[in-house]
C-alpha cells in the first residue's frame, strides 16, 4: 500500500451507505472528520434515496469539508452503495473502509484499523460492535443485541482478543483485493459482508479482528422494525450456506429450532396439551432472562430484553426457513464455489 503524500500514512476512502439517517449522520460524520486528513482520505456518502434530511445535512457538511462527496446509489442497497465506492474512489486510494451511518466511531478508529490491516497483511479488518441505545426500548434491544443469549456468540459481538476469524463486521479492506473478488454480491440484503468473507478466504484472504477499535451501533428503536431486520438477517444467512452449499453452525440453528419446537407446540396442543410446555418454556426462558437482566442492572427498561430477544430469535428462524425453501432449487443447480 503506497502513500502518495510520502508520509507512510496510505489514501483512506471511507464509504457510508445512506438511506434515511438523518438522526445518525451527523454524529458518524463527525466522528469520521476529526480523524482523517484531507489530504490523505475522503469520505464517499452514498444515498440511496433519502426522502428526509440526509443529504441536505450531508451537503451543509460538504460546504465545511470538500473531501466529503455526494453520491447517488441507485441499487439503493449497501452492497451496491460500497461496490459503487471502491470503484469510484480516488486513484490514490488503496484501502477502503466502510462505515455504518447507524454508528459511532471512537477517535484512533481510523488509524486502528489501517495499521492492523497493514501490520497483519491481512486483506481486510473487522471490529467488534457495541449496541447502545437511548429510550427504553431501544436500551433493551441493544441488551438483547450485546449478549450472548441475544446474539449466540458471534465473534464481534463478544469482544474478544485480536485474532484470524472467519467473519466480523466489516471496517477496512485491501481495496485491490476487494475488487478482485468482485466486492460484494448485489443479489443480498442482507449477510452481504459473510458472503464476501466466505469468497475472500477461499480467493486466499484474511481476515484480522481488530479487538482495540469497537464501535458503537445505534439498533432499531422498536420491535416491529427489529422483526424485520432479523427476518432479512435470516434469510440472507440462508442464502449464504445455499449459494456456497454451506452447513449451518449449531448457534445459527438454535433459533430455528425455538421457532419449529414452539411452532409444532402450539399446532399439537389441542390434541396434546402437554405440547404447550414447549413455547410456554422458551416464552418463560427469555422473559426470566430479561427479568434477570433487570435485576442484574437496576434498570426495569431491561424487562424488554426478553421480548427483543424473542423478536430477534424467531425473525431471525423465520426468514432463514423461508429463504432456505425459497433457494432449495438452486442449492442444488448451482457449482459449488
């Protein structure tokens, strides 16, 4: 990675898909501005049709910082909007980082994550992501987000040690290698970033988890949205193992199975009414857990962490079923890649 400047310090493009944020743009904005100079990076905004503030807010900022740029997305999705980015970046660009509009990135982000991807040699950086949320239902949703009970495990949401993974969130990349492997596949909504690293790895990539550059993410403020933002996240995973004839881990089957057991449940209760021990039990096993978190907290928000965690579960099953019976055909037409 050369630097055109000659300071050592290498051409950073930041692309920040958007899509109605103007609740969150300014704050990731400015957390992005104060950490990167002009001379050496530039931040790619790209709309995918905002019909709010967005991108008059994005252009007040513009005015104040010209290496901020305005883009149209016309896919609208964020795979596209970051596929748009890399081709599109400043000829002296050789790293690529995506920002999330619906986060906040702490001061030394930036040099963090270009130094890890430098130092490592990887081909691309991830971090591990905090929930935060401000109002109750939001609070209790970014609990149910943060644990392990909510998330299965994931490893960015655990923060562990720095280490070689499979997957994280997604922050820098090797712009030439992203472009290589032909960035991200337009066809998904959703668990984009897992397919890519899923082709990265087998193109001979790697993946570094930057433990010392956390984020902090901004959930959905309600569970009907949450519903359906899990739902797409299910599904996209479904697409994921069909299109790389994949076998699911036991932690992406564990809502799956909450959701068929209580389900079948409450379909058999009328002749076996012993059958409703099974929802009545996952149903008691999230509410307690959120009560527990209450507790544990001091903070009687967090009794919605039970619901939030049940959204989340059965959306998740939900759309990872439905996509699965969806793609079935093409698991089997399709090469393995």
């Amino acid at each position: 990675m050369h630097s055109p400047s000659g300071t050592g310090r290498p051409f950073v493009s930041i692309a920040v898909p958007v899509l109605n944020e103007e609740h969150y743009i300014t704050a990731c904005l400015s957390s992005l501005l104060v950490q990167l100079d002009p001379q050496q990076g530039e931040i790619l905004v790209l709309d995918g049709g905002s019909t709010d503030r967005t991108c008059e807010i994005v252009e007040e900022m513009q005015r104040k910082h010209p290496h901020i740029r305005l883009l149209h997305n016309p896919a609208r999705l964020q795979s596209a909007a970051v596929n748009l980015a890399a081709r599109v970046a400043s000829p002296e660009s050789r790293i690529l980082l995506r920002a999330d509009a619906h986060a906040w990135y702490p001061a030394d982000f930036l040099q963090r994550v270009v130094i890890a991807l430098q130092e490592q040699r990887a081909t691309s950086v991830v971090v591990p992501m905090i929930t935060a949320g401000n109002g109750a239902m939001q609070e209790a949703i970014a609990a149910a987000q943060n644990s392990r009970f909510g998330n299965g495990g994931s490893a960015h949401r655990i923060r562990p040690a720095s280490q070689w993974v499979e997957h994280g969130h997604h922050a820098a990349f090797d712009r030439d290698f992203f472009l290589s492997i032909g960035g991200y596949d337009e066809s998904f909504t959703h668990n984009e970033d897992a397919e890519l690293d899923h082709r990265a790895i087998a193109a001979g990539g790697r993946i570094w988890l930057c433990a010392e550059a956390p984020i902090t993410y901004f959930p959905r403020k309600d569970l009907l949205s949450l519903a359906r933002q899990y739902m797409r996240h299910g599904g996209g995973r479904a697409r994921t193992l069909v299109k790389h004839h994949l076998t699911p881990k036991p932690r992406q089957m564990a809502p799956v199975i909450a959701l068929l057991g209580s389900v079948m449940g409450l379909l058999i209760a009328p002749w076996f009414p012993a059958a409703l021990l099974l929802p009545l039990a996952y149903a008691g096993l999230c509410l307690g857990w959120g009560a527990w978190m209450a507790w544990r907290t001091g903070k009687a928000s967090l009794l919605a962490a039970g619901p939030a965690a049940m959204t989340m579960h059965l959306a998740w099953g939900w759309g990872f079923l439905r996509s699965l019976f969806r793609h079935k055909g093409a698991l089997r037409r399709q090469p393995q890649s």
